[in-house]
C-alpha cells in the first residue's frame, strides 16, 4: 500500500540509505577531529623536543654559557660592504648597547687611472656585460659608459 503516492518498499530503502550517509559522513567527520588533534598533540612534542635541544644546545657544543656561544657566533659574522662604500663603524658606550654609526649618504669616488680604463676597456672588448664589468672594478654605471664614450666603443644614436 502506497504512502501518499511512495512505494513502502522504496520508503524503507531510501530511509535506510539516508540513515547510513549520516553515519558515514559523522564518522568521516569524527575521523578528521581525531586526526587533527593527533596533529596538534604531535606538533606541542616537536615545539618541546626543539626547545630542550636549543635550552642545551651551548653545553653540547662545548661552551660555559648561552652568552659564550652568542659571542662564538657573532664574531663569525662578516660584514660585507658594496664597492666604493665604507663599512659601518659600530661604537660601544658604558652601559649602553653596540649603536652602528651613521655611514655617509654618499659613496666615495673611485680613482678612475689610465691603468684603469684600459683594463674596463679590454674588459668591454672581451665581450662583457656593463653592469658586470662596473661592478669588478668599483665603478658605477655611468663611469663605465663615459669610458666606453671616450674610446668610441658607443653607437650614436640616430
């Protein structure tokens, strides 16, 4: 017999059908909650494991102090300066931290010699790039056109 026009077999199928996707996304969902708070519980282990190893780090590399190992460390630092630019100074003062002074707004000039120009003029000849070539020998850009003007190795422009 027919419930308001569905067939009673269809009803019960259809039922249990939508009864077994609630089940299944429920569990699906209550698999992701669980893998998720695995992962957090994983993460909280790495963050202590990574914060014992750094706590004695200075004692399994061989240093008194946390303190002795900093200054290992910085006095490894290199500071790199840029062509034509002077490195900055850094000034201690009583009781106070390392202040890195000012360096000037403006690089100093390079000594354009002779000796120089012919050496950035083979350079050029030899078939390198201009950035490149001022960048060797600590000039800037517009110096290194200037020399390529004076020996004729421009083209003018039409």
């Amino acid at each position: 017999m027919p419930i308001l026009g569905i067939n009673r077999e269809f009803w019960l199928i259809y039922v249990h059908c939508d009864f077994c996707y609630e089940t299944m996304i429920t569990n699906t969902q209550k698999q992701i909650a669980a893998t998720k708070a695995k992962l957090e519980a994983l993460e909280k282990k790495a963050a202590a494991e990574a914060a014992k190893k750094l706590t004695n780090l200075h004692a399994d590399l061989g240093f008194a102090s946390r303190a002795d190992l900093i200054v290992a460390l910085s006095s490894l630092e290199s500071v790199k300066a840029k062509p034509g630019r002077k490195p900055q100074a850094v000034v201690k003062k009583a009781g106070r931290p390392a202040v890195a002074q000012k360096a000037s707004k403006r690089a100093k000039r390079a000594k354009i010699t002779e000796e120089l120009k012919a050496k950035v003029i083979d350079a050029v000849k030899a078939g390198g790039k201009g950035a490149a070539i001022a960048k060797e020998f600590g000039i800037s850009i517009p110096s290194l056109q200037n020399i390529k003007k004076a020996a004729g190795l421009t083209k003018s422009r039409k």
